[in-house]
C-alpha cells in the first residue's frame, strides 16, 4: 500500500527533525527581529500622535484584555529607541523589521488633514539611527494600529478606506524611500479581519460573522494591491526597493491519514494562506474558497455571495503584485472536517476544524502555541510549490514563555526550526532569503497584555525605565548568526 509506506517515511521523519540540521544558511541570507509599533512603543498621547482602535477600546473596557493591560507604555521604545538599536546590533542582526504608527503620521482623518511632523521626524531619527549602525531598515506601514477616527467611518469595511491607506502609504514612500528598501503593506490580514470584523478577538471588536472577514480582506487586498502599483510606478525606478506583504500562516497536518483529513488540511491552508497569497500571486482568490462561499451563501439566501468578487481590471493589478512573499509562522494544528460551527461563519464556509495533538510541547502562556518543527519545513515547501517558488521572508516566528532568563523551551524552538529551514532551503530548493525572529523585546501582547513573553530581551514592565536583560536565547542567536550555522 503506497499510502501506507509514504505515512511510515514520514514518520521516520519525525522522529529524526529532533536532530539539528549541520547545513549553513547560504551567503546572502539575512537574519532579523521584528515587532510593532503599538506593543513596544507607548507615548500614547505625545507629539500629536492621534488614537488608534486599540488605545479607544482598551481605554473603555480593560477587561478586554487578560491582566487589563495596554500599550500607553508598554516597553517606552518611543524614548528609548537607541537603546533597542543597540541591542539589536550587538545581537548581530542584518535588519530590523518595525511598523509604523498611521496615527503618528496622520493624526486626523478628515480629508486634506495634515502631516504630523514630529511623527515624521520620530521615524526619520529611528530609520538613520538604524542604517548608522549598519541594520537594514523593514518598514511594516500597518501592524494593526488603525486610526480611530477611521474606524469611525466604517474602517476596513468602508471600500474607501483603499484611497486612505493609499495617501498614508504614498507619505510613507516619499518621507523614507530614499532610505528603506523593504516594505511591507499589511501585517497579518486573516488576524485584522476575520479577529477583528468577524470576531472579537481584536481591534475594532466588531462581530460581524461570516462577512466582515470578508469584506474588509477585500478591501485590504485592494489597497495593497494599489499601494504596490502606486510604488512600481512613481518610486520604484528612483528608489529600487521592495515590496511585500505578511501573511500569517500555521501547518495544517491532517489529523488522520485518510483523503477527507487531507482534503480538509489543503482546504484550511487555502482558506489562511491561500486567501491572500493567492490573489497577490495569481490574481483571484483560491478556487476552493470562491466555490464554497458562493454556495454556503446561496443556500443560506444571500442574494449575492459573501466573498466579494474582483473586477477583471482588479486581478490584472492584483497579479504579481509582490517583491517577496512575507510568512507569519508559529505552529500546526491537525485537521479534520467539521460543520458544526454556527452560520454564517468563516469556520462553516472552510469546513474545518483545528486540533492540538497532546504529544506536542505547547507553550505554557500560550496554549494554542505548540512546538511542531518540521511543520514549518512543510509549509515552506507547500508556498513553493503553489507559486512557483517566490522570493520569501520568514517575517516572524517565534516561542511564547513566562518570565525568566534561562529561557530554554525558546532556545529549543529557535534551533529546531531554524534547522528545518536549512531543510527547507538546501533539500526542498525553498527560496528562503532571510528570517526576522519575532521578537526582539517582551511586549504588550494584545488581549494577553504582558502575561505572555517572545522576547529574546527580558523587559521589566515593573521598572519606569523598562528595564532590558538579553535571555539566554539572546546568546544562542547572536552565534547562530555569526556562525550561520544552527550547531556551533
Ligand atoms: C558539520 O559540518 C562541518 C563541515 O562543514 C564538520 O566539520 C562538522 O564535524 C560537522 N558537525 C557535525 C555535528 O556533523
Ligand atoms: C466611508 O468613508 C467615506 C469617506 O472616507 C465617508 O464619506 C462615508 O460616509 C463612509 N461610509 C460609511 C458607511 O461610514
Ligand atoms: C457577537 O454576536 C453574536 C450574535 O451574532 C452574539 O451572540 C455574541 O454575544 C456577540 N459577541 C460579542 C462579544 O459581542
Ligand atoms: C459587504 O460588501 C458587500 C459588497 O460586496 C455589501 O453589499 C455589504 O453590504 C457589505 N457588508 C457590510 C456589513 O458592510
Ligand atoms: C533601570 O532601573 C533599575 C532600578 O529600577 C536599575 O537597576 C537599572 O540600572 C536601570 N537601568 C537603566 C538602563 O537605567
């Protein structure tokens, strides 16, 4: 039985990923940290900075978050960012990958409003403090902190909020193209729209089930989709840089070897990654998910399908409308078919139903979190085979502890998948050119406050001077970094 000798092979496989890789990470390979501008950089209020969704709700309702947490402070890197610049150049890394605050550079959101300076000027001073230190600046334009007063105006689910980011954007190119040559449109999209309009496990809360996911990824993809059109053609022959967009994806392993688990595996992977890889690589949204939405929607009365539909002008701008596909990854479910999830809905429409296997480690803060290796290898391989093995950054990955400095679950994370990446790179011929850990500071966690830890930099959120200790995972990738190797 061939299905069977091929489940034993990767069985063997399993237990072998325990061993690290010998590999070295090719010449031009670049290592990174990454973080965000609402969870590290506090001064909330100060120079002229507007309210974002996140400072309006947990303002009003700290419940909202585990410990009733927010980020008016949180690591303060708004002040003390030379101090993070140089622990992320005695950490060896090649760049840093940071967002940018919309609201810091446009405060208000009324039409003609104006440029806030002194938020120009932040990241001017931060971006040349980098690139003195020889750290190559990777500039997120939206990490979630959306201006309050456009969510006032319906937020991501107002088509017209494409024109918005549009203006933001094109500031953003004028104010730094000259020296940032990564930049990456939208962090996290699925985590944005189907969290946040969707559901309520983010910013703005709106709960809109089963179609504000969808209406605000379609209008997210437009903007990026006009943002990278807008660059190629104003600033891209001037300035040569690139632009790409971050997708967070988990491995979906089917749960048990049989068709329908692996049908749903490739379904649930289509419905995350697909949903937005798919337009920006190929132009339209993945079949599978266009099929099942109409249908799903049809039979439940809706006069036209809840998954909006491109016009032919939008696939053709759409298409090919990256410099390098940016991969979220942290950790694989099992699959298994399911539809008992209540209607309308994003879970119905996918068909699937997520599980954690017991025989994994899993974070002890975070507990969807588990450590499944060799599930980044297979995603890696996975994206290279559905488009044609594009250019890729790791754009975050990382491990979630409590407090403490011997942080050796992190070490062993950091290792085990880095070594799959060497896999993925030397045996799978994946197009892996750099890899930013998320992150380099203990940080305000969204709805886990700062309960929960992926710093490699222990931050003490007790102390008013927010206190930096490097962990022991610190060490470990400075010499993986210097030694591009994961055994040194
Ligand atoms: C790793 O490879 C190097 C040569 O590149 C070799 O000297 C070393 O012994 C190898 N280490 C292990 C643990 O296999
Ligand atoms: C959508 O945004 C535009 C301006 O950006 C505004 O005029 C309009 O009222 C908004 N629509 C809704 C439903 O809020
Ligand atoms: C979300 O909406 C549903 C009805 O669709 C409601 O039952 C639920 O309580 C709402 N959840 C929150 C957190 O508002
Ligand atoms: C979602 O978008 C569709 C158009 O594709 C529109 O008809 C519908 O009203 C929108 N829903 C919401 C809640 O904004
Ligand atoms: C921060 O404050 C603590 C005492 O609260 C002190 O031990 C430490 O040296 C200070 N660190 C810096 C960088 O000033």
């Amino acid at each position: 039985m061939l299905i069977k000798v091929i489940y034993c092979v990767f069985c063997l496989r399993l237990s072998a990923s325990i061993e690290l890789s010998n590999y070295s990470f090719p010449k031009d390979f670049v290592f990174g940290v990454a973080s965000s501008s609402y969870q590290i950089e506090g001064a909330t209020y100060e120079d002229g900075k507007g309210e974002n969704i996140w400072d309006y709700n947990l303002h009003r309702k700290p419940e909202i978050v585990f410990d009733g947490t927010n980020g008016d402070v949180a690591c303060d890197s708004y002040h003390k960012w030379e101090e993070d610049i140089s622990l992320i150049k005695n950490l060896g890394a090649n760049f840093y990958r940071f967002s940018i605050a919309w609201p810091r550079i446009l405060p208000s959101c009324n039409v003609g409003a104006k440029i806030n300076k002194k938020g120009i000027e932040h990241y001017d001073k931060f971006i040349n403090g980098l690139l003195s230190k020889g750290i190559t600046p990777m500039v997120t334009m939206y990490h979630w902190d959306l201006p309050q007063c456009l969510e006032e105006m319906g937020g991501w689910m107002n088509a017209s909020i494409v024109d918005d980011f549009l203006i933001y954007a094109n500031i953003l190119f004028e104010a730094y193209g000259d020296r940032v040559k990564h930049w990456i449109t939208f962090n996290e999209p699925f985590q944005v729209c189907e969290y946040g309009y969707s559901g309520t496990e983010m910013a703005p809360f709106r709960n809109l089930t089963g179609v504000g996911g969808y209406n605000c990824s379609h209008h997210l993809l437009l903007a990026h989709g006009r943002t990278y059109r807008h660059y190629e053609k104003k600033f891209k022959p001037i300035q040569k840089g690139k632009v790409g967009f971050a997708v967070n994806s988990g491995w979906f392993e089917p749960k048990e070897d049989t068709e329908e688990d692996r049908r749903s595996s490739e379904r649930v992977m289509q419905f995350s990654y697909g949903w937005y890889m798919h337009p920006v690589v190929l132009g339209n949204y993945p079949s599978v998910m266009i099929d099942r939405v109409d249908a799903i929607s049809a039979e439940e009365n809706y006069p036209v399908s809840r998954l909006p539909k491109f016009t032919k002008e939008e696939i053709d701008m759409l298409r090919g409308s990256f410099d390098f596909l940016g991969v979220n990854h942290y950790s694989t479910a099992q699959t298994k078919f399911s539809d008992n999830f209540h209607r309308p809905s994003f879970g119905y429409d996918c068909g699937v139903a997520p599980y954690t296997n017991p025989d994994w480690a899993t974070s002890t803060t975070l507990p969807g979190l588990q450590m499944v290796p060799w599930g980044f290898r297979r995603l890696m391989k996975w994206i290279k085979d559905q488009y044609n093995n594009p250019p890729m950054y790791v754009t975050e990955n990382g491990w979630a502890t409590g407090a403490g400095l011997e942080d050796n679950e992190r070490v062993r994370y950091i290792t085990q998948y880095l070594s799959e990446l060497l896999k993925a790179i030397h045996e799978d011929g994946c197009n892996v050119i750099g890899y930013a850990y998320w992150t380099i500071l203990d940080n305000f966690e969204w709805l886990s406050g700062f309960s929960t830890k992926f710093g490699l930099v222990q931050v003490d959120f007790q102390a008013s001077n927010r206190t930096r200790t490097p962990r022991k995972s610190y060490e470990v990738y400075k010499k993986i970094i210097s030694s591009r190797k994961v055994i040194v």
